[in-house]
C-alpha cells in the first residue's frame, strides 16, 4: 500500500466516506468562525462598490455595461482568493498535530487533501453565490440564468484548481502566517494584471502579453462571455478548461507528494 491508500479492508467506498467527513469538518470550523466567511465576503464587496461606483465611469468596456463587464472578475478574483484557505487550514492542522492525529485514525489518508479541498469549494460556491445577489443589487443583469449558473460552476472549478496550489504551499511552508503571505502574494498580480477589471486593450504591451499568458484572463472572459450574450465563449473556455485541468493534474500531483513527506 502506498501513502495514500485507504485502511486494510477498505476500498473507494470508504475513501469516499471518509473524504465527505473531513470536508463536512472543514466546513463545520468554518461555521465555528464566522468571522472568516465574513471576511472573505466584505472584501470582494468593496471590490465591488469601489470598482463600479470609483472607477466605473472612467473605463470603457464597449457594448456591455461595466457592472456586467466587473461582475466576470469579481467571481473569479473572489475564489481565487478563497482558494488561499486551504492552504492556511493546511498549515494550521500540521502546526497543531492534527494531521499526526488522523494519521493514527483508521481513515483513508488521500481524505485528509480531498476532503479540505472539497470543503472549502462548498464554502467557495456559497461565497459566489452571495457576491451574485451584490452584483444583481448594483445593477448586473445576466444574460440568462443558465448563463449565470455556468458563471458560477467554472468560477468554483476554477477556485478549486487554485486550491490544490494552496495546499501544496501550505504544506510545504508548514507555517499558518507564512502560508497566509505565501498564499496571497503571488495572487495579487495574477488577478489584477488580467482582464479581471479593465480591457487588455487598456494595458501596455508588455502587460497584456503576460496577462493572455495566465489563466485568469481567459477564465473571466469565458465568464463574461456566460453573462452576456453576444461575446465569443469558446475559445477562452477551452483555454480556461485546459489551464483548471493541468492545474488539478500538477498541483495534485505535488500536494500528494509533499503530504507523504509531511505525514
């Protein structure tokens, strides 16, 4: 039996099992903290009013409003942001033994990844659907509802990918406040040199070669794309879905390897 393996005797079954309740756990520390949800809501709505009613006029986005143009990279920044969890529930569970101690529990050992993660993409659905209702307050009007509904489904795909890169840096810095840092500070640029908030169009040269370069920018224009008819979907989606993919195939990859280091 490798690492990873379920307990003598088990199966995918019991993976399966096993996995649900520690994500069931993961999201029971989140409603025992609700300052944490709290926090990861507050901050995407003031995104939302400073970059609609601040900045809003001043930008040009062409035949769609900007609320609907916005609303695309508020979704997108709002799980790639949440993703950063995983990785700092990681850390936590290293620094206090956790981890030691469900590795002396007769569980599946992949659960203890899979479980985290799948937690925290419930919590990261919740989090989207919130920051849906704020922009149909401040004037977003989607094109559709199974627009709207697809929107969501590949902006959690998306924070889900993300979150297999937080949890391969929480378990490699093994430090809740450096995996904190770690988690956010390669985000930053991601998400704001993108098309997240302005046109590329807007952008320097430079800028816009590296922003079509990241996977952020053809995800929110797959998403704009599902809010507002009239804009081209299938090229950014396949991009989008071929960047998710190879981040799940080599994130996951490393996660695992780094757990059996650490456990």
């Amino acid at each position: 039996m490798t690492a990873l393996d379920t307990v003598p005797g088990g199966g995918l079954r019991y993976a399966v099992q096993d996995t649900l309740v520690l994500a069931g756990r993961a999201l029971r520390h989140t409603t025992r903290q609700p300052e944490l949800l709290v926090f990861s809501t507050v901050q995407p709505v003031l995104f939302v009013l400073l970059f609609r009613y601040v900045f809003g006029g001043a930008i040009n986005t062409g035949p769609i409003s900007y609320v609907n143009y916005l609303m695309a990279g508020i979704f997108v920044q709002t799980t790639a942001f949440a993703s950063t969890s995983t990785g700092v529930g990681l850390a936590e569970d290293l620094s206090k033994g956790i981890v030691d101690r469900l590795r002396s529990l007769p569980i599946s050992r992949s659960a203890v990844l899979a479980g985290r993660t799948l937690g925290d993409l419930v919590r990261m659905v919740g989090v989207v659907l919130i920051m849906a209702v704020v922009g149909v307050a401040v004037g977003l009007r989607p094109s559709s509802t199974l627009g709207l509904l697809g929107a969501i489904a590949l902006t959690a795909l998306f924070g889900f990918a993300f979150s297999w890169i937080s949890a391969w840096i929480g378990l490699m810095v093994k430090d809740v406040e450096t995996a904190n840092v770690a988690g956010f500070v390669w985000l930053f640029p991601l998400t704001f040199a993108s098309s997240a908030f302005v046109p590329l169009q807007s952008m320097p040269g430079w800028l816009q070669a590296f922003a079509k370069a990241t996977p952020v920018t053809p995800t929110c224009d797959a998403v704009r794309a599902m809010l507002n008819d009239g804009l081209p979907l299938q090229r950014p989606l396949l991009i989008s879905l071929s960047w998710i993919l190879g981040v799940l195939v080599v994130f996951s990859y490393l996660s695992v390897r780094s757990y059996r280091k650490v456990a």
